[in-house]
C-alpha cells in the first residue's frame, strides 16, 4: 500500500469516526429536548393544579409554544412563562 492509498484510508476512517460521534451527540440533544419537553409540561400542569387550588387565577396553557420554551429553557422556560401571565396581573 503506497503513501496515498494510506493517507486516503486514515481520511476515511476518521471521517467515519466524526460521523458516529455527530449522530451520537445530535441524538443526546434531542433526548434531553424531549425529556425536557416532557417534564416541563408535567410541571405546569403541577403549578396550574397548585395554584388553583390555592385560589390564584393564573394559568398556563399546554400548546406548542409553551412545550417549545419549556423544552428548550427547561425549569428556566416553566418560570417564565408563568412571570409573564404574573405580568398580565399587575
């Protein structure tokens, strides 16, 4: 095997190796998106219940903005949301 042909196969193998660990990561990205998706939308209908049984009228709703911010923010993203209907309030 000459010099070339070498340099060739070791260019192949590690782009194969980047492949793997792109996919790898991109796939670990999206898990924690929807597991954060998931756990937001089960907070706020935990802080909705909460506070309405607390007598409070502020209330989340579930659409695809609120599981967007939620999977993307996380805890962060469930609080602001619920500043921001604080916010209507005052």
């Amino acid at each position: 095997m000459d010099q070339k042909m070498g340099m060739a196969v070791l260019a192949i193998i590690c782009g194969i190796i980047l492949l793997v660990l792109l996919l790898r990561k991109r796939a670990q990205i999206i898990l924690n998106f929807l597991v954060r998706t998931v756990l937001g939308a089960i907070m706020v209908l935990l802080v909705n219940d909460i506070l309405q049984k607390q007598g409070f009228d502020i209330y989340v709703g579930l659409n695809p903005v609120t599981l967007l911010t939620s999977g993307t923010l996380g805890f962060p993203g469930v609080a602001l949301l619920y500043g921001i209907e604080v916010t209507k309030f005052l």
